[in-house]
C-alpha cells in the first residue's frame, strides 16, 4: 500500500513539474492574445485559402471548418473548445443527451469526420438515412458494437497451482444492439438509450446473463442544474468506467476489483465554469435485478469530479484531472473484491473472499495529459472496508499507460462528460498507437490474503476508419498469492466494429 501511495505522489509531483511550465506558457500566450471580454482559449488560426475567395474568412480547428467574421465586423467567436464545441466530436441533440455520457457511436458523426475518406471501405451513407429518424417531437438511431478477441495464455507450474490452467480461447467480448435518441420538443428534449447484450460464451463464468440490458436510461433536462440520468448505466467512478470503454487505449480494464459495472440507479450531472469542470453524483441499488431483499442489498453512493487544467485551441493539447469518491454497502452482510489481469476470460486472479463488513469507502485519483501524438493516464484507486469481525484491511490499485499514435492523431476531449473520445483517423490508410502500461492490484491487507497482481503490457492498434479497431496486445503477469510466485504470459487480439 505504502508502495502505490508514495508512487501516486511522486508521479503527481513529476507530472506538476513537467507541465506546470508548458502549461504557464500556453496561458500568457493565450492571454495576451484574447479579446476583451471573449474566451480564454487562445489565438486563432486563420488557413491559407485556394481558389474562388469565400465571404467570409474560414477558420480551421482540425478539418473542422468554422465561419468567423468578415475583417472588422466585430470580435471573433469564441475558441470551439470554450463551449466544449469541437468540430471532430458529434454535437448533441440536447443538454440532456450531452450530458448523459453515453458512448460516442460512429452514425453521429459530426459533418467534418463524415467527409474524410479510408481505403478501408465504410458504411455507405443510405444506411445511416434507414437506421435513423429525426422528427420535431422524436428521434432514434440504431447502433452496433461488435468486439470479439482472441486469447492465448503461457504459464509456469506455480502460476497454475495460484489459479488453475487458463485455456486458450475465442471471446466473444460483446455484441450490443442499441437504440438512443430524442423525446420532447428542443427546449425540454429528453435523450434516452438502451443497450441489448450478447455477454459472450463466458457469461456463466463471469456471473452475467446471457443476454441482458447493459444500459438503459433516460435523461432529462433539470434547468440550471444540469441534467438527470435514471435507469441501468455506470456508476460515476473511476476514469477507465465512465469513459468509452471500447476505445480506451488498453484494451481491458484493470481496475475492476473496485467498481460494479452497473447498477440501477439516479445520477446528476452539470458542468461549469465553460465546461472546464464536470461533477456528477448519484445513488445507486440493484436489488431489484438480482433478486435481493432491499434491506439486505447494499446502497451505492458515488460521485465524480473532474477539471480541466489547460487546453489549446484544437483541442491537441490538454491536462485533464479528476477525482471521486464512492461509498459501497455490503449485500447481505459482505463485501467481496476480486479482479482479473487485464483479460475478460481469466480466472479471478485476487480475490478477497466474502469479507463479513458492512459497507466500504473508496477514494479515487485520475489524471490525462495529451500533448499532440503522445498521452499519459493514470488512475489510483484505494479502498477501506469496514469490516466487523476481522481488523478493517485496506486494498488499492493504480496503472499508468503511456501512448504514442505513429500517424499523428489524438484523442479529442469532450468537455461536456469530462473524458476523451475515440480517436479520429487523420490519413486514409487510419491510425496506428503503441500504448505500454503498468499496473498493481493489492488485495492484501492483515488477515486478507487477497493476492499482489503486478502486469506490464503492450498494445499497438489499428483504426482503419472512424468505425473499426484491430488490436493486439501482450503482457506478463506476476502473481505473489497463497505463498507463492506465479508467472503468466498473455496474448490477446482484438476485432472491433462500432456503428
């Protein structure tokens, strides 16, 4: 535990030290450029233009295209990215659908990506117009997301004895059909989303249905307070959660052994100060789906807060920072954390146990940095059981993943959730990332002999257009649990359609 704490602050002090300037600099330029009374978000750039002279000067933010105004017909408009704007992210319909953190599908598209091409072929156009319907009162769109790995797994002798032989296998990670949209007039548009799921072969062996709804929620519009979330969706803890999880740049999750999936429940959500600080907070209980009694079925209350400390005009160049806190009471009388190595299909590498408490207190850090082609996130996770008949064990978790996109691209921020989208192929033939990550799980603590995970993992993928992923990833496992030292090596591709 000592370890990961005195990590966490000396990789904030390292970050604080190394951006802190950068970021000073980009400030006094920015505000010695800015006009009075406008945004804060720096100097615009004006494209060099080409044959027939348009009306109006064009400005260029990535291939977005955005009017300004003539040459002394007033100030210029404020930076996209002052009102979360960014011409490479789809704008949403309304606040609440804005606000409700849903995944970014590929059919809303801005107008700018839709017009880039790939030498891979795409989804012709008419079938977004047969999948979609916009009417005054009602909208909907049909979407898809098709993930399907591969996984081979190595292992010595003592590793097999910790968990057991780990086949090599297909996944069927997850197939989702999906409807999302628009109810009511555009001033109090609601925005609801569900999410059908094919949970893969392995359903069994992970607790899951078959098929179930993995998301389904309805928003609405609040006033000033933002916007209301109700129904089955994530609860808002921990950055590699509540962002895209499809298109984050490891293909797995680490920190599991921390939050649930989902839950049902109520969650606003708002941000502020021109959408450089989002929050969010909710309660949360599923008794109802699992079959609990609801005084024996733990409440769940969680909430997230992020800012953003700096970010240049298109959107290349951000520090982003987040905590949330999230407090877990135990179902029927126990708390039980456990988690896999990076992998869907793996035995439970640590595992506490049932532990006799009553409820656990769980605090979390985040942190983003993007300059360009090149990316750091870093999360920290500890967790605080109150347990009533052992003394009160402690358990945390942390990775850092490093990022290096070889044709260029970035992940755009959306500002108005508070984590990165998808990455935006620049050139027809996609974009290529090597990513490389860390991490640790420690679920040992006094009489907890949950097991000390600690992997190391590469990962390059391929984005052939704005639609598909192709990724392979390699790592080595050590696990120090029941006495012993065990060793695994794990291979995993990825096949990824999301429409």
């Amino acid at each position: 535990m000592r370890f990961c704490t005195s990590y966490l602050l000396a990789a904030c002090v390292a970050a604080v030290l190394l951006v802190t300037p950068a970021v000073a600099q980009e400030a006094s330029s920015q505000d010695n450029s800015t006009h009075p009374g406008g945004a804060d978000e720096g100097k615009r750039t004006q494209t060099k233009r080409e044959g027939p002279v348009e009306s109006q000067a064009v400005q260029t933010t990535g291939d977005g295209r955005l009017a300004e105004p003539t040459p002394g017909a007033g100030p210029k408009p404020d930076s996209p990215h002052a009102g979360g704007v960014d011409p490479n992210l789809p704008q949403p319909e309304s606040k609440a659908e804005a606000l409700s953190g849903t995944i970014n599908l590929s059919s809303q598209d801005s107008g700018a990506v839709k017009a880039r091409t790939f030498i891979t072929p795409d989804v012709p156009d008419k079938v977004d117009r047969y999948t979609s319907y916009h009417g005054k009162y009602f909208s909907t769109r049909f979407g898809l997301a098709i993930l399907a790995d591969y996984n081979a797994f190595w292992q010595d002798s003592e590793s097999i004895t910790q968990v057991g032989r780990q086949h090599d296998q297909w996944d069927d990670r997850s197939t989702r059909f999906i409807l999302s949209g628009t109810i009511g007039p555009e001033s109090h548009q609601m925005f609801y989303f569900a999410s059908y799921a094919w949970n893969g072969f392995d359903a069994p062996q992970n607790k899951k249905k078959t098929w179930e709804f993995s998301d389904l929620i309805v928003t609405f519009p609040v006033g000033p307070l933002g916007a209301l979330t109700f129904g089955k969706t994530k609860e808002p803890f921990v950055y590699e959660m509540v962002g895209d999880a499809a298109f984050l740049p490891s293909l797995e999750r680490v920190l599991n052994a921390f939050f649930t999936p989902r839950d049902v429940g109520i969650a606003l959500s708002n941000t502020a100060f021109k959408k450089r600080m989002t929050y969010t907070t909710g309660w949360f209980n599923d008794w109802w789906v699992h079959g609990y009694n609801f005084d024996t079925s733990g409440n769940h209350f969680a909430s997230r807060v992020t800012g953003l400390i700096s970010i240049n005009e298109d959107g290349s160049r951000y520090l982003h920072i987040g905590a949330s806190a999230r407090y877990a009471g135990a179902n029927n009388g126990v708390v039980h954390l456990s988690g896999k190595p990076e992998n869907n299909v793996t035995s439970n590498y640590v595992d506490t146990g049932n532990i006799p408490a009553s409820n656990q207190k769980e605090f979390a850090l985040e942190a983003f940095w993007t300059r360009d082609r090149y990316s750091i996130l870093t999360e920290y996770v500890r967790s605080q059981v109150n347990a009533t008949q052992v003394a009160n064990p402690s358990f945390d978790g942390f990775y850092i993943t490093g990022s290096v996109f070889f044709t260029g691209e970035h992940r755009p921020y959306d500002r108005n959730v508070g984590f990165a989208r998808r990455p935006i192929p620049l050139h027809r033939y996609g974009a290529v990332e090597l990513t490389a990550r860390y991490m640790r799980l420690d679920l040992d603590d006094k009489s907890i002999q949950g097991g000390l995970l600690n992997k190391g993992t590469l990962d390059l993928n391929w984005y052939p257009n704005r639609r598909w992923k192709l990724g392979v990833a390699g790592g080595f496992v050590n696990l120090d649990r029941t006495g012993l030292s065990g060793f695994t090596s794990i291979l995993q591709t990825r096949i990824q359609f999301i429409y």
